[in-house]
C-alpha cells in the first residue's frame, strides 16, 4: 500500500477541538483531557451536543445509526436531535439489522415511516455507490451523520457501511460526519490476515486486518485517505473524550446495546474476531445459545476437542468442554458437544491466533470437520492461504506467521490514522 495521505479531508474548523483537522497534514493527535477520571468516556455525539450542534449549523441532516446511537443516559440519538430545534434532522438511514435494530443476520427493516418521530427510515443495506448515493439525493439531506457501535473486526458490517455511505456521500455531494465510539476491545493492535482485494464483499471490502484495532473516525479517515483518494468525500469528525487506546468497553462508564442480535455483551465483543471463523465452516458458532461465538460445536464432537485446544496453552484463555442446543441457526434444537471459551487475562489474549488454534484442533479431533461449501471462510480471512494450510496440516504457528509481513505492513499505514493514544 502507498503512504501517500492524499485526499485525507477531516476539516474540523466550523467545531475547534471537536474535529480533527487533516487536509494533507495529518490528523492532530488527541490525548485524553488532562485530570479526566479514567472510565468516563464522552463520545462523539456527547460532546458534538455539548457543543450545540454548531457543526451540523444551516444543514438538512440525515443519520446512519442503530439502536447503538444512544446518548450516555441511554436515550437514542435520532430521538433527542429530532427534539432539539437546533438541528434539521430530516431523515434516518438504517444498516444491517435496521434502525431500531428488529432484524436478524442478512437483514433489514426496509423503507418506512418511524413511529416515533415520524421521520422517514432509508434502508442501506446491500446499497452501494451510484444506487445509495440516489437514496442520499432522494432524501434531501446536505449532510450525513454516521454514528453506530462497532465491535473492532473486519467482518462485522458496520464499517463497511461506514465506507459504503462515505463512497456515496461523495457521489452525491453530500458532507459527512462521523461520531467515534470506543473500539470494544481496545485500540492496542491490530491482528490477523490482511484482505487479499480479490475476496472483498460485504464482509471485508479493503485491505485491512481481520480486528483491526481502530475506531470508526480512525478507518473514516483511513479510507477517505486510501481507498477513496480519487473521490473523497468532504469529511468531517467527531472525536471522544477521556478514551485511550488500552481501555475495554466495559472500563468507559458507557452502556452497552448490543450492535446486532448476536453481540449481546461486550464478552462476545472480545472473541468474535476470532470465532467468527466458525461461520465459514459446518459447526455452529453459538448463534441461537445466550453465548454465540463463545460456544462453538457440532454433533459428534466431545472432549478430545476442549482436551486439544488446552493442550496449545494459548496465553489468556482455557476451553471447557460444553453441550448446548441452539433455539436457530445451526444444529436448532439439536444437542451438539463443542468448547466454551473462558478469557481468563484479556491483557494477553489474542482472538484471531485462538480461532485458528481452534480451527486446527477441530479439523484434528473430529472427523466430521469441513468447510462451508461456498468456501465462505476465505471470505471471513480475506485469502485462500487459512483454508489451504489448515487442509495440508499446517499447525497455529504456520498459519499465523504466514500474514507476518501483510500485517506489518498494515500496521505502519493504520499508525498514520490514529487519533487517540
């Protein structure tokens, strides 16, 4: 990749302090408020309030959100906005799973009428380029806001729905603004494979790691500067307060929604950029228990699986040995034998080397292990290369030093987009 910073538009004037200013310098850094009690984070929306909405000034605004755009004393964003004359929220755009969040995996709620504040809801999902930037032309709005919960993994949607809209934004000659919002699992490191561009699709568009270690003004920014260099939108951002790069969602003082169905608790936040390489073969992932993504199994696996993994002696984490029956998805209603995952030290626990491990211990301990068909999991992974060496026998440690220098050299890229330390 190419360290040119061209086309990186984070023009933060019209707010001061709020925004960061990156028209071809480089994004400020932005340390915590000197004597802030660690724990208490404000996020974007928090202090673009606080500062009475001097951004959005003179502007039809619509919002990308979901029932994560919530304020810190839990009331949603598009409520308390559509209550302040201040702001001309005109319309709501919904990603996967829909605005007020009804709608399981694959997805949404659809163009409607919200019931609450009557404002009409544009339906995202799927939508890209010219056919969203038509729903942003047809909704009147001169800027779009973006504010969703991520949960730190390449495959989670939202990001890519955040790159979709900014792409369309553009095209449209709208303006865009994002609010940040802690990265769940901290913003230490970045982990995993890098999307190999030939297997992007809504789960992984670009070449990023598989729990990249950002949050969403960081990509925002990252993007524009990147991957949309020839067309960037005029963006702006919004960034947190009193969050630094080594704090766990559960040290913010912020409430937890859960982003999507099967993201209850920050918990499954800490594993999924791992186990969420389950999806792409013939075991459940958990979907349908109260822990996805923490229990993983199948008919026909029993203690040799929990017994193997253990043996790895994989720093911050220990297998138990589970049966479950999910209620949907895989296996419903059917008893399956698998592994719980306990993440004892989530200082030293690595996700993504601990799916692997997983997938390698599952492939050897059970006979019936096999991909999806549609070979789904080079989708998850971005390349063939987690697929193809875990056939021929590779063990965790090949497997992981064989995207070494892709994440290195992304590593040195994400550095330049950093806000907060």
């Amino acid at each position: 990749m190419s360290l040119s910073r061209r086309g990186l538009l984070a023009a933060g004037g019209a707010v001061g302090a709020l925004a960061a200013t990156a028209a071809g310098t480089g994004a400020a850094s932005a340390a915590p408020s000197a004597g802030k009690k660690q724990g208490r984070v404000r996020t974007g929306f928090d202090r673009l309030a606080a500062d009475g909405y001097a951004l959005l000034r003179g502007e039809k605004v619509g919002v990308v959100t979901n029932p994560t755009g919530i304020t810190s004393d839990v009331r949603h964003i598009v409520d308390v906005m559509h209550s302040d004359e201040r702001v001309d929220l005109i319309a709501v755009f919904g990603p996967e799973h829909g605005f007020r969040g009804t709608a399981q995996a694959g997805g949404s709620e659809g163009r409607y009428d919200d019931p609450a504040t009557g404002l009409p809801v544009y339906d995202t999902y799927l939508k890209s380029g010219r056919p969203l930037a038509d729903v942003f032309t047809a909704s009147g709005v001169d800027t779009v806001v973006f504010d969703i919960q991520d949960a730190g993994a390449r495959f989670y949607t939202y990001i890519w729905t955040l790159y979709d809209c900014m792409e369309a934004a553009a095209l449209a000659g709208k303006r865009f603004v994002v609010l940040d919002r802690p990265n769940p699992v901290t913003g230490r490191a970045a982990l995993g494979p890098v999307l190999d561009p030939a297997f992007g699709t809504f789960v992984g568009r670009r070449e990023i790691a598989q729990a990249h270690g950002m949050t969403v003004t960081e990509l925002a920014l990252l993007f524009n500067a990147r991957f949309l260099a020839e067309r960037p939108v005029d963006l702006r951002i919004v960034r947190m307060s009193g969050w630094k790069r080594s704090d766990f969602f559960d040290t913010t003082g912020l409430p937890w929604v859960p982003p999507s169905p099967n993201m209850p608790t920050p918990d499954t936040a800490l594993v999924y950029s791992g186990t969420c390489l389950f999806e792409g073969t013939n075991l459940s992932e958990g979907r349908g228990t109260t822990r996805p993504f923490e229990l993983l199994g199948a008919e026909g696996v029993d203690h040799r699986w929990a017994a193997a993994a253990n043996a790895l002696d994989l720093p911050g984490v220990a297998f138990r040995e589970a049966y479950f029956a999910p209620t949907f998805s895989k296996f419903q209603g059917r008893t399956v034998g698998g592994v719980q995952l306990h993440v004892q030290d989530r200082e030293v626990f690595d996700p993504v080397r601990t799916g692997i491990a997983l997938l390698v211990t599952a492939k050897q301990t059970w006979s019936g292990f096999a991909w999806r068909a549609d070979n789904w999991i080079d989708k998850l992974t971005g390349n063939t290369r987690v697929r193809t060496m875990i056939d021929a026998g590779a063990d965790t440690d090949e497997v992981v030093g064989a995207w070494a220098q892709d994440l290195a050299a992304f590593r040195a890229v994400r550095k330049q987009y950093l806000q907060y330390r």
